[in-house]
C-alpha cells in the first residue's frame, strides 16, 4: 500500500456544502484543514491505494464530480 495525500483547494471556501460533498468523496481518508502556508484549504491521507496509478485514477474520477466546487486538486504519492 502507498501513502497519497489529496490537497484540496476550493473555489468558494465559504460554501459549506460543496465542502461537505467533496470531502465525502473521501471518506476513507484522515482529513485535516490546511495551514496558512499551506497552499492549499484541505489533506485528505489514505493508504487505501496499492499503486501510484490507482491514486492517479482516483484524483481523475473526484475532479469529475467534484469540478464545479474546487478550484484544483493535487495528489501526491509515496511509502
């Protein structure tokens, strides 16, 4: 299993409900609002991925039902 971390970033950070749907689309992740020098609102951690591919299909598939609410997602992968 492989470490990914989902950095989110929203488009309307006051809209609570777009929020609450995208972070239910991880809802097998540890979830933790960003820092102020973070650049982004939200890190979503899991280890619920064997491969890199498969956190990189799951990015693709959350951008897709999440893209009217966030303004970017990022994913990245290690041990």
């Amino acid at each position: 299993m492989v470490k990914a971390t989902f950095e989110i970033s929203w488009k309307r950070p006051d809209d609570e409900e777009a929020r609450e749907r995208t972070l239910a689309l991880f809802s097998d992740c540890k979830i933790r609002e960003g820092k102020r020098h973070e650049p982004f609102h939200h890190a979503c951690e899991t280890r619920r991925h064997k491969t890199s591919k498969e956190a990189v299909d799951r990015l693709r598939d959350v951008l897709e039902k999440a893209k009217d609410d966030v303004a970017t997602i990022t994913v990245s992968v290690g041990r």
